[in-house]
C-alpha cells in the first residue's frame, strides 16, 4: 500500500507541476490580469480536480484489495 500511495503521490505531484507551469506560461504570453489567463487557471482547476479524482478512486481501489493495509 505504501508503493502505490507513493507512487500516485508521484503522479499528482507530476501533475500539479505541468499545470502551474502551463499557467504560469499562459501569464506570460496573456498577462495575468487577462481572460485568457482566467480561463487556462479556471481549466487547470477542472483538470486537477478531475485528476485528484482519479487518483483517489485508484486508491481506494487498492486499499478493498487490501484490507490488511493498516
């Protein structure tokens, strides 16, 4: 439990990374005062949340396969 707790920490990680830069570099090319850039945090949001999501789904379908885990 602990390596696929590692590993999708990893992942989540990965993740967050690629999408705070790719904010980060559409407030450059934009502004960060502008719509374009409202809207790429507002889709960064969704996607992380979707991958949180996803994430913890995986989890917790490890953790019925293990209920020994604690």
């Amino acid at each position: 439990m602990l390596r696929t707790t590692g590993q999708l920490i990893g992942t989540w990680l990965r993740v967050t990374l690629l999408l705070g830069l790719a904010v980060l570099i559409a407030g450059w090319i934009w502004g960060f005062g502008s719509g374009p850039f409202a809207l790429a945090v507002v889709a960064a949001v969704v996607v992380e949340t979707f991958a949180v999501r996803g994430l913890a789904r995986e989890w917790v379908f490890e953790a019925r396969g293990r209920w020994w885990w604690l």
